[in-house]
C-alpha cells in the first residue's frame, strides 16, 4: 500500500545557505572531454597527480633549480579555456628529495614522503615556485595564463600506508612548510588539507546517538582505528590549512554525520573550516574497498556484489547488458543523492568521481565509476548530473524537509532566477508525498535518464495548495511554475 506524507513550506526548518555565484559542483581527475564536462555546467576539477619529482627530477645544482612546467602548462592552458577552476594536488614523491625515495615507481604512483633534512629547502621552493607559477599576480606567471590556480592541497588519504610514507607528525611537519611556502608566494592561496576517507564510518547511522556504538566498532578493527586516530590528530591544529576536504563511501546517509564529527571536532579544537567533498564515488561499490561499517551494513550483500561483479567485467556474460542497465541506473540515482546530501549538510563543494573508468585499478568499483563510457560517450550519471547542476546550480539555500524513514526532501532556492526547486525519492518502497509549493504548477522531471540523455518529465497542476507526487528510489526534481 502506497504511504502518505504531507510536505508543508516551512522557512523555520534547517538549511544552508550559501551565494548565488558561487559554483558547487566539480569533477576529479578531468583530462580529456573538457569541453562536453565544461557545457554540463563542470566549474570545479581536480588536478590530481603533481608530483615534486617530475617538476623537479634532479636536485638543483649550485642552488639552480631546473624546474619542468611542461606537463602542469599543457593541462592549464587547456582546461583554462573553458572558464574551469582547479584544486591541485601536490605530491612530495621524489627518487632524490625526500626521506622515502620513490625509485621503483619513476616518482609517478609512489608514496608520498617528508622532505629529506638536506632538501626541506628544496621542497619549500617547489611550493613557492609552483603557487608563483600559476597565481595570476604578473610575476613569474605561467605565458597565456588566464584563470590563476589558487586551492593547492598538500597530498591524498595520507593515512593510507600506500599513499603516504610516514607517520602523522611528519606529515603536519611537511603541511606546515607547503602553508608557509604558498602564503609567501601568493597570500590569497588556499591550503587544502590532505583529503581522507572518514564517512564510511558512519554508514547506516539513523540518530546522533549511533555514533558513539560505530565508533566503538572502529576501534576495533586495527586498519580502521589507524584511520581514524590518524585523521584525528590531522584535525589537531587549524593553523596550516584553510579547507578540510574528505572521500565519501558509497553510503550517503553516512555523510552528514561524517560533517557532523568534523565540525564537532574542529570546534573542540577552537577554528572552523570549509568543508568540500573529493573524489564523490558516483556508482555503487563492490566490496573491497569499503569502510569498516560499510562492509557490514550497507544494501549490497557482498555475495551479490561479487557475482555482479564479475557479470560486469564479462562482457559475454548473458546477463552482462541486464546488469549493466542496472548498474548505470543505480549510477545515475547516487549521481544526485551524493551531492544534494553533502550540499544540504553545510559543504562546499563536490568532486564527483570519474570522468572515465579506471579500468586497471585495483579496487573493482573503480573500473566502473565513469560518468563516459570507454569511446568518450555520455552515461545515464553524467545526465543526471548535469540535469542536477542545470536546475539548482546558483542555489543560495537548502532546506531539509525530511531525512527520515528512507525518505529524503529538499528545497532549494535559486535567488537570482527566482526559482524553487524540490529534490526528493524514497528508498523504502514507493510512497506518495503531498507538497505545498507557492505557485500555480509543478514540473515533475525524472533524473535517471538512459543513454538518450532524454528525461521523463510531465507538468501538473498545484489543486487546493497542494500537488500528489508518488515516490521510488529514482530522485525527482520539482520545478515550481509561479
């Protein structure tokens, strides 16, 4: 039996607001189809691979630095054309430079490492030079620059033993010499904190009060404490980065609580910081690779994720179109449900992750997650997400109608173009909501579209102040008419 649920427009409940202008809405790793990605409405993308060893393969001679800005100028110069910003992440992966010398990997994919005693120097100059390079001031700027670069994060996931080759202090060590280094050649700069996986931990939480048991459950599994005690002191001093930045699991009821401990945390502590969200996973995730509390509680079993799998990476398979669809369905809806959750819980800005499919990466859900298939074709998740940016993009407010019983209601309000604009699904079966908007109609449009790009949409009229809308798991868009 469908269920009722009766929406009023209440101004009083919670919301976020945040300027009109202001782009919300990025990519991670853009490197190719800038121009299809930048007409989605793409503002934001990450530049994620700058490693200090390929700027600088050799140490300095004499106190001469031999800097090779080829590969950074290219990628610039290319994605500035179309108006995009970026948030570069800078590696110290050195075969000569730090204390952990990436030898066996050419400095590409190594770990990360503190700068060698002899070189903290070095180090601090390839920071300055770098911020002065592409910071937009006249002086030593990159020829043909347009569109100054000025979000710079010091390394990825350093609590993660692959990504980072040392300990937590060293690494506070290494961030407040690329602070000071920046803000010396650029003070406008902004410093991210190393991005870090942390709303897996809070998969499946219902109430503020769950908290306290998941994190119990944490502590309990070596790697997880590890991560989370890492990320903790991470947080211990607001004085060297101006942004915190974290990787959302695949579950996304996890991350307003994720936002929720890091503001608890960061307020304990005395500052407050932006919050942004980094590599947003737009697909669901196979197994390995999840959070302590994801692996145990999120909807997809781990037999059935296995068996999907390899349906999946079978392309003879005979069900692999049957589950494909599927996937690139359940894509699509994370696509807009990731993003308006963050967004109405206060952060800044999304990464959605990938453009392309990882297709060699070792964690299987990456091989899938791309919004264009492997020809440079649109998926039904890139659709969605340019369908998302399309209608709310601009929005100077959130308010969060309901988060409860699977059921998830948003109002956004876009100042400048007058518009009101509602997102909302049900994860529990289908359900009839009533809303109460201020206008004359509504228009009703489907985010998951299929390859076609085509959206299901249809106009209803609002009769006796209020408009029946029924409910699944696909995220609606509601359009008021005034």
């Amino acid at each position: 039996m469908i269920g009722v649920f009766i929406v009023a427009l209440l101004f009083s409940m919670q919301g976020v607001g945040l300027t009109a202008y202001d782009p919300h809405f990025g990519i991670s790793g853009l490197s190719k189809n800038i121009e299809l990605f930048s007409n989605a409405g793409i503002k934001w993308a990450k530049m994620g691979n700058v490693a200090w060893g390929i700027v600088e393969p050799e140490p300095p001679k004499k106190g001469i630095h031999r800097y090779d800005w080829s590969g950074t100028d290219r990628w610039i110069l290319e994605v500035q054309q179309y108006g995009i910003n970026l948030k570069v992440i800078l590696h110290a992966v050195s075969e000569w430079g730090t204390t952990h010398p990436a030898k066996r990997r050419k400095g590409k994919d190594a770990a990360s490492a503190h700068p060698g005693n002899k070189y903290i120097g070095d180090y601090q100059d390839f920071i300055s030079n770098i911020v002065e390079r592409y910071d937009g001031d006249g002086k030593d700027d990159m020829p043909g620059l347009k569109v100054p670069v000025k979000y710079w994060q010091i390394g990825s996931e350093v609590h993660n033993r692959p990504m980072w080759a040392g300990t937590v202090e060293e690494y506070l060590s290494m961030l407040k010499l690329g602070y000071e280094s920046a803000k010396k050649a650029d003070p406008d700069s902004k410093i991210i904190l190393a991005e870090f996986g942390f709303s897996g931990f809070f998969c499946d939480i219902r109430e503020e009060k769950e908290i306290e048991e998941a994190l119990k459950m944490v502590m309990k599994d070596p790697r997880s404490e590890h991560t989370y005690t890492f990320i903790k002191t991470l947080l211990r001093d607001g004085r060297y980065f101006d942004i915190v930045s974290f990787h959302p699991g695949h579950c996304y009821n996890g991350i307003p609580w994720a936002i929720k401990e890091l503001n608890k945390e960061m307020n304990e502590r005395g500052y407050k910081r932006p919050i942004w969200i980094g590599d947003m996973a737009s697909g669901p995730f196979f197994g390995k690779g999840k959070g302590l509390t994801e692996a145990k509680t999120d909807k997809y079993k781990e037999s059935e994720e296995e068996e999907k799998l390899n349906i999946m990476e079978s392309e003879s398979h005979p069900k692999h179109k049957e589950v494909e669809k599927w996937y690139r369905k359940e894509q699509a809806r994370l696509s807009v449900k990731k993003p308006v959750v963050a967004l109405a819980h206060g952060a800044e800005k999304i990464f959605l992750a990938n453009p392309f499919d990882w297709s060699d990466y070792y964690l299987p859900s990456f091989r899938h997650f791309g919004l264009l298939d492997r020809k440079g074709n649109p998926r039904p998740a890139f659709y969605a997400y340019k369908l998302l940016i399309e209608k709310v993009g601009g929005f100077s407010n959130i308010n969060i109608l309901s988060e409860k019983d699977g059921r998830y209601i948003y109002r956004f309000l876009i100042k400048e173009k007058n518009r009101e604009v509602y997102l909302l699904w049900n994860e529990n079966g289908e359900k009839e909501v009533r809303l109460s908007p201020n206008g004359k109609r509504v228009r009703i449009t489907n985010t998951v579209a299929m390859d076609t790009g085509i959206f299901s949409e249809n106009v209803r009229e609002i009769s006796g102040d209020e408009v029946k809308i029924d409910l699944n798991s696909d995220p609606l868009i509601v359009e008021v008419i005034k």
